[in-house]
C-alpha cells in the first residue's frame, strides 16, 4: 500500500526542550494508525506539525506524496482532523454547525446531505438540537462529522476519547472501524487508551521523549513468539548474573521491578528450568502480552536495557 503520511527526521525545539526528536514513519493508505505515547512524549506535537499549525524545526512531512510545507492548501484539503477538543457553537444545533463548517471548506450541502453526515456519526435523531444538551461523546461524534464534511482521505484524530464515558469510547471506536473499513479512509488517531488503540489499529507507532521507541503492525509486534515475561526472585542480582552468562541473556528487556524478558510464550518452563537448576529461587513468573504492557516495557524500562547489557 502506498503511504499516505511519511515523515523523515522530524524535530521540534521549543526554546531549549526537544519535543520531537528526529522522528521518521509512515503511515499506509486505509489502514488505522495508532499514535501512542505518555503526556509529554510529543504526541500533540508532531500532530500539530502534520497539520502545520506549527513549523518543525527540521525534517520533512509528505502528505499523498507531497511535501506539506508546499503544498499546504492541496494537502489539507484532503485531511479531516480533530486536534484535542472540537471546537462548536453549543447554541447552534447539531445541523447548524456542520452547515457552518461545510461552508468552511467552500460546500453549499443540502438538508439531505446533512443528514447523511450526522447519520454516520449517530446524531440523525439530534440533528436538531442545540449542542449546548450534548454529551462529551456526542459532542466528539459531531466534531468528527464536522471533520468529514469535505469528504477527507484522511482523518486525523488527537486523543479522540478523552473526557468520555465507556459508552462514549465505544462509541468512537465503531465509528473509527467503520470510517476505516467500510469507507476506506485512513485514520491516523493518538491515544493514552492503549485497550483502545489494541482493538482498533491495523500498526502503531511508540514513542518516548519525542523519540521513536518502536513502530510495526499491532499483529505483528504482540506476536506470542514475543511474549513478555516478568521475573520475581528472592535474589535478583544473584538471578541477573544467572541469565548474563547464558543463551536467555539477550531475552533480557529490563531490570527494574524483577526482571522482564522477551520470548516465546512455550519457551517459559525451560526458563524456569534453567534458573531453578541455579538455585535462583522463584517468586512469581509472570507472562504478560497486552498492549498496555508492551507500552510500559518499552516506555518505562527501555533505557535500562543497555546499563544492563554493558
């Protein structure tokens, strides 16, 4: 599939504070990419960069194979974006606002057309009402129809379910899957909703400290062949010392809170094997293979790998 978004050795310095650090990925036509970080890690950043609300301090964006920076009407005028809350006149029905936002983007739309358009987000029954009577959720259902107006190719969205109920996140996330899969549109959404983000996304991308931690289809990178493994002894250190010196030691992901490995899930017991046969007396093994916990791995302990390998 061709890439619909691809960045090259994207940064953002803000008077000293490196938010994005040369920052490369792509994102394929049709599929849901999930944007994933904690609160500061740049997420908001970079996607105010795509949207070129703010300027990089270096690198490129292409969007549709054309670089943002000189093409920036043609380009936007294919992209729908939410970018943290939608902005609304809440005295103005549901109808009444995506009339305004239409005409935004130079469409005159008739009744029936917008219709359509509240009808694929949910709201055809509050077409009517003023926005000020809505839910959060319903409010950021109208903000993504307001978003789908001119008909985008590609949709981006900021942390999509923020301030919402669980009806409400179920509610985005079919939404989501269903602008993807029976609209073919492209979806690039960031989230700190990490069971979300698993549900949703065809690939995702990690970052930290406006780094990139990792990138890959979500099939392939909670494959079972990397299950995580977290290790509780009486004697860590004497356990660390057991797996440096042999065939485990570069399973070996991190060092904080036990110990935690990467390895196929029917490889365990000949783990347990192999350290019991040491005398490493066992507390807890603990298999983990969810997003939230490849996420914190990675996240959280990824800089003690290399203090642990050197």
């Amino acid at each position: 599939m061709s890439a619909v978004i691809h960045i090259e050795h994207l940064s953002k310095n803000f008077a000293g504070l490196q938010a994005v650090d040369d920052l490369s990925f792509s994102v394929s036509a049709g599929e849901v990419y999930g944007f994933l970080g904690q609160n500061g890690a740049g997420k908001s950043t970079t996607m105010r960069m795509l949207m070129t609300l703010i300027r990089p301090s270096s690198g490129t964006i292409r969007v549709f194979g054309k670089d943002i920076a000189h093409h920036r009407r043609e380009v936007l005028g294919k992209i729908g974006a939410i970018i943290e809350k939608p902005d609304l006149y809440k005295y103005l029905t549901a109808m009444q606002n995506l009339r305004i936002m239409a005409q935004v983007s130079g469409l005159q739309p008739t009744d029936a057309e917008l219709l359509v358009q509240l009808d694929r987000v949910g709201l055809r029954e509050r077409a009517h009402s003023r926005v000020k009577t809505f839910s959060q959720g319903m409010k950021q259902r109208l903000g993504i129809a307001c978003a789908l107006t001119h008909n985008p190719e590609l949709i981006v969205l900021d942390e999509p379910t923020n301030g919402l109920d669980p009806q409400g996140i179920a509610d985005i996330r079919n939404l989501i899957l269903h602008l993807s899969r029976e609209d073919g549109k492209t979806v690039f959404v960031s989230s700190h909703l990490l069971s979300e983000i698993e549900m949703i996304a065809d690939s995702m991308l990690i970052i930290d400290k406006g780094r990139k931690v990792t990138e890959g289809k979500v099939s392939e990178l909670l494959n079972p062949s990397h299950t995580l493994v977290q290790l509780e002894t009486l004697h860590d250190d004497a356990a660390r010392e057991v797996l440096r010196s042999s065939a485990w030691a570069e399973n070996v992901q991190a060092q904080e809170n036990g110990i935690v490995l990467k390895m196929h899930k029917n490889d365990i017991p000949m783990l347990i094997s192999h350290l019991t046969h040491r005398q490493v007396q066992i507390v807890a093994v603990q298999p983990k293979h969810s997003l939230e916990d490849f996420f914190l791995s990675l996240t959280t302990a990824n800089q003690n790998v290399a203090a642990y390998k050197n």
